[in-house]
C-alpha cells in the first residue's frame, strides 16, 4: 500500500534527516512532491534480482532482508536491514539490474525516492554525493568481512555471530538478553550460511551448553562471552 498524503509524509520525513540536513531548500520541496511511504506486509517482496532498479530505498519501521537465491533453491541473506537505513540504491549507480532481491521480515514501512531525482541531487550536491559515496563504502567494506566470515568459518562460529549480529542490529527486550527480532529456522540458517536441519542442531547444541536458550522463534543470550569466544575462534 502506497501512501502520498501529505500529513502522512511529513510524518515519515523526519526518518531522512541526514539528507534532509544535505539538502538545499528547494532539493528539500522537491522531495516532498516526489517521495512516497509504501507499507509492506510480513514476506511480501520490495524488489527482487533482475529488476531495473527504480527507488533509492529508505527502511522507517520494520525488518528487511536482502536476499540471494542460489543453486538448488538455497536462498543467502546478504544483509538485514534496520531502521533508518538506505538501501536499493547501489544497482542504479552502478548502471545494472538487481544482483538482489528484498523482503520484507515483519509489516514495514519504507520511504521511496526516484533514484533518478537522486542522481540528479548528486550531480548538484557534493555533499550528498560524498554522503552516498561513504554509504557505498561501508556497504562494500561489511560485504567484504562478510564473505570472509561464511566462507572460513566454521557451523558454530557462523551461527554465532549471526546471533551476535542480531544482538547488535536489533537490541534485547525488556529481560536483556531475549533478542528482539524472531526468525524462522531456515532465515536464520539462510543468514548463517548453513542448511536449516544444522542451524537447528547448532542451536540445540548452545541449548545444551546453556550458552542461549530457545522458547519457539525466540532466542535469549544467557552466556554471551562464551557466544563471543565461539565467533571469534570461527
């Protein structure tokens, strides 16, 4: 569902304030013509690979999962996305289709810009070019450290720091140590770079070991330097 009524958008407005503060005044008007808040359900898709990319993207509530399918249907989450975090934009600027597709976790909301009027900012803006320019950057450099992290480490070790990378992206509940966002067995294998049926075994194994323990989708930390160690021995 699409939304350009103009309460609801200045509503939202506010979530762009690190370019909003970039903007010049009339940069800042034409974004309020032309930028639209979109609600996503739960698993519903935001764009998938292959696509001609058309929105720079900027998450306002919810959960997002950018996503790879891959050989024998096994589907990789690249990333998760949090709020307020951009994203979407980096196939446009390179002149490509998505090499990605994304979905939506959990109901959620999503600022969408014409990826040609921010070509056109960025042509004008040196600031905002050079604000995009850091975003690719750390896009880049977590990608990296990533790929080195799936492909060396071992089961534990990348289940670990998945669980340790929702700690950190998405916070604890009221309890402290109960992780906020619920995941599927398969998307946490799909984050892990593993089969479902080990994910479900390395958890169990870290049940048992009293280093988490597992009430349905939730998770609670209960040893988090034992999770530590175990990421960083891989």
């Amino acid at each position: 569902m699409k939304r350009k009524d103009s309460k609801f958008l200045a509503e939202n407005m506010d979530s762009l304030h690190d370019i909003l503060q970039l903007l010049t005044t009339k940069q800042q008007e034409e974004l309020r013509r032309n930028m639209s808040v979109q609600l996503f359900k739960k698993n519903e898709t935001l764009y998938q690979e292959g696509e001609v990319p058309q929105m720079f993207h900027c998450l306002i509530s919810g959960k997002v999962k950018i996503y790879k399918d891959g050989i024998g249907g096994r589907t990789q989450i690249i990333r998760v996305v949090k709020p307020v975090e951009y994203f979407g934009y980096r196939a446009y600027f390179a002149n490509q289709n998505y090499v990605t597709s994304a979905a939506a976790f959990e109901t959620s909301t999503v600022c969408l810009i014409p990826n040609e009027l921010m070509e056109k900012w960025v042509m004008e803006n040196s600031d905002l070019a050079l604000y995009i320019i850091k975003l690719l950057a750390v896009e880049v450099g977590n990608s990296d450290q990533r790929t080195v992290n799936l492909t060396q480490k071992h089961i534990r070790g990348r289940l670990a720091e998945s669980l340790i990378f929702l700690r950190d992206n998405y916070g604890l509940e009221e309890d402290g140590a109960t992780l906020s966002i619920y995941l599927s067995r398969e998307d946490l294998a799909n984050l892990s770079n593993m089969t479902t049926s080990n994910a479900i075994r390395t958890l169990s194994a870290f049940a048992q070991e009293k280093i988490i323990a597992i009430d349905g989708k939730k998770i609670k930390i209960i040893d988090g330097e034992s999770l530590e160690k175990i990421n960083k021995i891989g």
